[in-house]
C-alpha cells in the first residue's frame, strides 16, 4: 500500500513537470519557482469527521458529501482505502490531489434485497470524486453500523466515521404523498391558484389520515433557509419537447435531445445537457432511480464534481448534495447524460430566506380521508390576494396513527406591481381595530367578525425597502384585539392567547425623509390597541386608552 501511494505522488510530480515543460515555463524555471515559496506546513481536515446515513432498508439510496481541505499552501496528494471486511470494485483506493481549493468526496448508501429476507441486506458505499468512482459491497445482517474510513497523506492520516442502520422496515408513515415537494413558481397577487396531489398506501392496510396546514410557533415569519425549485413544466406533460417552465427560462439551458416526461426533463443517451444559472450558498439535486436510468456526469462552474449512476432496481427518487457554503453566486450547475436515461425534478437553493405564509391562505379539500391499495387525490388551494412581494413557504401535515409525513410547499408572488408604498385600511368591529393592506370592501369578515371601513389609516413600504424592516400582525381570537410590530418577540408584550399572522408590509424603525410617527395606544381593561399617525389619538385618551409608545415610522 505505502508503495503505491509513494508511487502515486512521484507520478504526479512528474507529470507537473512534463506540463510545466509543454507550458514553455521549463523544468529549472519551475523547480526555481517551488523552491522560492515558503510553504506553511501541509495538512488535510475532513468535514464533517462523521456522516451519518441514518435509518435505512432495502431499496433505499442515501447520499451525502464531506469537504476535504489543505491547511497548508503545498498540493497534497490523498488516498481514500477500502475499509476493513468490504470488498471493492475494481482498484482498492482512490485517490487525488487537494490543492487551494477544498475537494468534494461524494457518498452514496445503497441498499439491496437479498434472495432470503432472514440474510439482511446488500450494501453498496459508493465513492465519488471527479470522473473517478470506486464502490465497497458488503452482506450484512440487520443491525447499526459504525466504521472508518481511512485518508491518508504524506504527513499522516485521517479518518472520517460512516454510520447506518439497517432495519427490515422503516418505522414511520406507510403512507406516501406525491410529488414529495411542491413548488408553484411565481403568482400573480390577487389570485387563487389549486395544485392536487396523490396519497398513496404501501403497506395496503387502511389508513385514516387528516391533512391540516401548520401554523408555526408564532415567534418568526421565518419559513426556511432554503427554497426548493422544481424543474416541472405542467404545461409541456402532453409535449414531446421539454421547455423549462416560463418563470426559469432566463434561469435554464437545455442542449441535445430532452423530453418531457411527467412534464419533468428527461434524456436518453448521450449528449444531453441542462444548465442551471443560481446564486445560492448550496444546493441539493433531486433525480430519478431506477432499472432503466443511467448515469451523469454533475458539473458547478465548469468543474467536474462526480459522475452519478442512478441504476437501481426499483424506481425511487433521491436528493444527491452538491455543494455546502458556497460563495453567494452567481454559480451554473451543469448535468450531462451519457448512459442510459436521465430524469432530473429540480433542486433546492440553500440559504435563500423564505417567509412563513400565514395558515389562512392555504386550504385543502378534502381534508381527511382512509386509504387502502387505492390512490386518494387532494386539492391544495392557495389565495395570494393579501400576499406582497417575496418569496413564501408553508407546510401541510398529514397525519395518522401510523405517523406523519410532511409536505413542504413554496412560491414566489409577484412584486413589480408593488406601488411606492402601500396603503393600509383601518377597520373597526366592536370588539377592536383590524389594519390591512388588502381591504374587501365596506363590510369585512375576518376570523368570524364582521369589520367596517374607516379609511386610510397610513401608508407602509413595499419589502426590501433600505431602512425599513417587516410590520408584524398578532391576533387574539378570543378578545378580537390585533398587534401590530416590528420586534418579533413583540416589544416583550404578554401575547398569550395571540395568533401570529404575519407582515402586513414594511416599517422604518427609524425617522426617514417625509416619515411619520405612528404612535401605538392602549385600553387596559378591555385590552385592545389602536394605532394612529395623529399625536392627540384621535380622542382615544378620553375612551379609557393610554399612550403606549411609537410604533415606528409611516407615510
């Protein structure tokens, strides 16, 4: 082993200077060149230093990905071993060189059915970096598992833990909602739009179930760090051609023969290519499995990540990570088919901030159900008609006695026809003041009252407006009372028994040019708010209210 290795970086060393010579540098320039830097002390670091693929059963395929760094300014030549007990396809190790920029290890779990359930289960333990990939297989009994896997260097070695369960069935729900993921693209404002989705059994026993949206914890409009971004185009199902959907069409590039399957793009063969312009900090891909799929070769910004095969005996999908703490952008994410076929639904965006979109928008019909070997379809309708601009997710629970499976859902609404500012109606019931920028008429319903129109009350900035941060909405639905702020953790005010509802659009937190204060009262008996641009309170002092402070700053 220590002789191939040393073999390995003599190897390299040569050929550095053979290209060095083509280059027209010359070997004594080049030799010159290296003995005049003042390298730091090389070294490598693994992260993480353990991976863990968690429950999994026969045909599963799990995938993650460690970073492999270089301390010192010196190229370093690696070794990945075959572990202890596993047996390797074709070569023993793999191996590359980690230079100034941190090298990608891709890792891919498979698990396969043997003949006799009671024999456990064959694992596979792909490992992909560049065009190079080398795989360990192993039978093993049901049980977890925890060993090394050892890199090695010139300096000395490290080791990076692999950790797994393998069980005869997943605990959790049987029951399966299809697609996994919802992305509507980008809405049109005062608009409601239907997406269906399927709900399947595969334990064919019945199952009652109950879908509801989630409401979050009431402390953050925060939805997510990450935005899942599907490649299907509804409109090209019946099509032979595949066309990304309109609103990615300045984002994708398609090359070679792509059709559209399912309306997601699909290639057969050699030759296909589709490019993904993005500007995130990471970004997971999300493709097909199964007996008639091939393999790609997955490029970011030109360079050769790993070379995927996605032959597997059942038909599955799978989430493969393509890199973490990515520079902001812009990036091109490249897929390119060469084997058999390739079917790709999209990826999700790291660290892209998404609004929780308050509960009252979505609704589902129907919303309870009991499924057997039969396939239930349910309709998700979503309102944006008091949506602003910005980006929004929300979350749809379906619950049973057997578990829960939880279906993530994003959009982005419309923001160019965003007035300068945005106009907040002022609304009175006999139980308290309801401020909105999406007024419905003279007469109002909301949460079971029935509100007047006063008028405007003021005026709030559209979102991503410079010195200004979202207004927050909170609703007591047994007092009828709303609270309005900028502080998430509501100005430490007692919100027991409050629903947060959301921003209502922008505040300045501090006096911008032609601004106003909105100063914020308050009756503490029948404990309710009222917010106004007018320093007297329009005559609330003499109607039991306090002064409680200014809100902000409004037009």
């Amino acid at each position: 082993m220590k002789e191939r290795f040393l073999s390995f970086v003599v190897s390299f060393f040569l050929a550095t200077l053979l290209f060095a010579a083509a280059q027209g540098e010359g070997i004594d320039g080049l030799i010159k060149e290296r003995v005049t830097l003042s390298p730091s002390r090389a070294g490598l670091s693994v992260s993480p230093e353990e991976v863990d693929f968690g429950e999994t059963t026969a045909g599963d395929v799990v995938n993650t990905l460690v970073t492999l760094n270089n301390r010192g300014s010196t190229p370093l030549p690696w070794t990945l071993e075959t572990p202890e007990g596993w047996e390797s396809t074709q070569e023993r190790e793999i191996n590359g060189l980690l230079a100034g920029a941190p090298t990608y290890i891709y890792l891919s779990l498979r698990c396969f059915k043997v003949a006799s359930p009671g024999e456990g289960i064959d694992t596979e333990l792909a490992v992909m970096v560049g065009a190079k990939t080398i795989s360990f297989k192993k039978r093993l009994p049901y049980g977890s598992y925890h060993f090394p896997l050892l890199i090695k260097y010139l300096e000395g070695e490290e080791v990076l833990f692999v950790n797994f369960e393998l069980v005869e069935a997943k605990k959790g729900s049987p029951l399966i909602i299809d697609p996994p993921r919802l992305d509507l693209g980008v809405l049109t404002p005062q608009k409601v739009y239907t997406r269906q989705i399927k709900i399947t059994n595969r334990s064919g026993k019945m199952v009652s179930w109950r879908l509801s949206v989630e409401k979050g914890d009431g402390k953050s409009n925060l939805f997510s760090k990450r935005r899942y971004i599907s490649f299907q185009n509804e409109e090209a199902k019946g099509l032979t051609a595949y066309l990304p959907p309109v609103h990615l069409r300045e984002f994708m590039e398609v090359t070679g023969s792509w059709r559209a399957q399912e309306g997601y793009p699909a290639a057969y063969g050699t030759g296909g290519i589709l490019k993904y312009h993005f500007k995130s900090t990471g970004m997971v891909l999300y493709l097909r499995h199964g007996p008639e799929m091939g393999k790609v070769a997955v490029y970011l910004d030109g360079q050769l990540l790993f070379v995927y095969n996605a032959i597997h005996p059942e038909t599955i999908r799978a989430e493969v990570p393509i890199a973490y703490d990515l520079p902001e952008g812009p990036h091109v994410l490249a897929v390119a088919t060469f084997e058999g076929m390739a079917l790709l639904e999209g990826v999700t965006l790291l660290g892209k901030e998404v609004q929780r979109a308050p509960s009252r928008w979505l609704s589902v019909l129907p919303d309870l159900g009991t499924t057997g070997r039969e396939t239930d379809y349910v309709n998700i309708r979503i309102n944006v008609s008091e949506a602003i601009g910005g980006t929004y997710g929300a979350s749809i629970l379906l619950n049973s006695s057997a578990g829960s499976v939880t279906l993530e859902a994003f959009w982005e609404v419309k923001g160019d026809s965003l007035p300068k500012f945005l106009d907040v109606y002022r609304y009175v019931s006999k139980q308290g003041h309801l401020y909105t920028v999406n007024p419905q008429g003279e007469i109002m319903n909301y949460a079971g009252r029935i509100y007047r129109k006063e008028g405007i009350a003021f005026r709030l900035f559209p979102p991503g407006t410079p010195g200004t941060t979202p207004f927050y909405h909170w609703f007591n639905r047994v007092t009828g009372d709303s609270f309005y702020s900028y502080d998430l953790e509501g100005n430490r005010k007692n919100l027991n028994g409050y629903v947060f509802e959301g921003s209502i659009g922008n505040i300045a937190t501090s006096r911008l040019a032609n601004t106003r204060e909105l100063y914020r009262w308050y009756h503490p008996r029948k404990r309710l708010h009222f917010y106004t641009t007018n320093g007297k309170g329009e005559g609330m002092g003499e109607k039991g209210y306090n002064f409680d402070g200014i809100a902000g700053y409004v037009r």
